[in-house]
C-alpha cells in the first residue's frame, strides 16, 4: 500500500512532533504547518489527501481554513481537532464538509480510525470530486 499523504495543521508545534513520529509510524506520509495560510499554500503547491486541523489557531482559525481547502479541493478530507468544548465549531466544520472531529486531547488510535474512515469513504467516492476540480 502506499503512503497517504496527510497535513498536520496545529499552532502547537509541541504537539506537532510527537504526532508526526507516530503517524509515520502508521504508513501516513506526514507534512505539518503551524497556521491556516501556510497549510493553504501548501495544499495549493501539493497533492494532499487527508489534513488534521486545528479548530483553536491565532490569525487564521481552523473552520476559516477548512472552507477555503474545500474551495481548493473538495476531495480532501479533513478531520478537525479542538482544544475547547466548542460544540458549534464542530458543527459549523461538519457544514463546511469535515469528515469529523475530535476533541483535545485525543486518543491517537481513535484519530487513526478516523483517518482511515475518511480514506475509505475518498476510496469509495472515487475520483469524483477531483473531475469537478479539472481546469481550476
């Protein structure tokens, strides 16, 4: 199987190395980025298949970065992390077209279930969002 390409958006880069070392572990190839405008431009420079993203970041907050990835790609699938009990940006990430969220700090095999949930489901969904993509 090959690697899945995952980003890791959090502002916590504390958080950030632990996560990818364990990912890594898990077959994910993993890049990070500490704020919303550097993951964008990284999403519009590379192929990405799932991003973890950070709901609570300074400038650029999670669900602002979640509607402009979807923008770029619709077919990348994200898994929203929050810090705070913040029901309404769950559901206000769940509109914009998470996959779904979990709560910091999380349990890591439940986000790696979470991941492959969402991996399945681009599987299953094919290319079809990406044809809808072709030519922007």
């Amino acid at each position: 199987m090959d690697k899945i390409s995952l980003l890791l958006v959090d502002d916590e880069v504390e958080f950030l190395a632990p996560m990818v070392k364990r990912l890594k572990r898990r077959n994910y190839h993993v890049q990070t980025s500490t704020s919303g405008p550097d993951a964008l431009d990284f999403i519009r420079k590379n192929p990405v298949e799932l991003v973890v993203l950070d709901v609570q970041m300074p400038g650029m907050d999670g669900i602002e970065t979640l509607a402009e990835i979807k923008r770029i790609d619709p077919s990348i699938g994200v898994v929203m992390l929050t810090g705070h009990a913040n029901i309404e940006a769950a559901i206000a990430g769940m509109e914009l077209g998470a996959f779904d969220y979990l709560m910091k700090p999380m349990n890591f095999d439940e986000l790696v279930y979470k991941l492959q949930d969402v991996y399945r489901e681009k599987q299953i969904l094919g290319g079809k969002n990406n044809s809808e993509n072709a030519g922007q």
